[in-house]
C-alpha cells in the first residue's frame, strides 16, 4: 500500500508549506495559522507542481524542487504568489541554504542553484 509523502517547510509568521510530493501536479500550499487556534489553518493553493520533493523556505521565497528543476514561489501583495524556474536540474532530493546561496543535492552530486544576497 502507497505511503502519503509531503515535503514541508516552515516559512515567515509560523506559515506551514506543504506539497504532496510524490504526485504528479501535485497539490502545493500555504497554511497560515488562523486568528482563533481552535479553528482550521488557512490554505493558499500554489500552482501544481510534478513530484516536488524538497521545499527550502527563505524570505525572498519558497524554493521547491521538483520533477523538472528547481521554483522559486514569490509572494506578491495582498495574496498573491509569482513562480520563476531557477534551475532545470532533475531529481533534486534535498535543497540546503548554504552561506547564502542556495545548493542542491541530487543522485548526480552537490550542485550551486542560486545565490540568496
């Protein structure tokens, strides 16, 4: 029987990121806790993404890897969010921010994606 996978990240204001990462078009959202702590999470959906399996949360974005490369989600006001590739770098299965920049390891190796200054 399948496992439920999901990459998760915490990102700015306690907000939860979370993708159901082994799917295709895979449902990727924005929780932010609600004003009453008794009440459901508010979710923002984000645009499907095909397997994506790491989530690096920073406070220029979310950067998701998935099955073709490397996201970076931007949040534009008041709700908003703007999606740019940043690398077409396959089966990316950890995203670390290192001495900020943002590096990426995959079966192949360790790679630099993209500089976070």
């Amino acid at each position: 029987e399948p496992l439920a996978r999901a990459a998760l990240a915490l990102w700015q204001n306690r907000r939860l990121v979370w993708a159901a990462s082994a799917d295709n078009q895979a449902r990727v959202a924005v929780f932010a806790p609600p004003p009453d702590v008794k009440q459901l999470w508010i979710e923002r959906r984000l645009s499907p993404l095909d397997e994506p399996r790491a989530i690096l949360a920073h406070p220029q974005g979310i950067f998701i890897a998935h099955a073709a490369g490397v996201a970076l989600e931007s949040p534009v006001a008041p709700n908003g969010w703007t999606r740019t590739t940043i690398s077409r770098l396959p089966r990316i299965i950890q995203l670390i921010n290192w001495h900020d920049n943002v590096i990426a390891v995959s079966p192949a190796g360790v790679h630099w994606i993209y500089p976070l200054r």
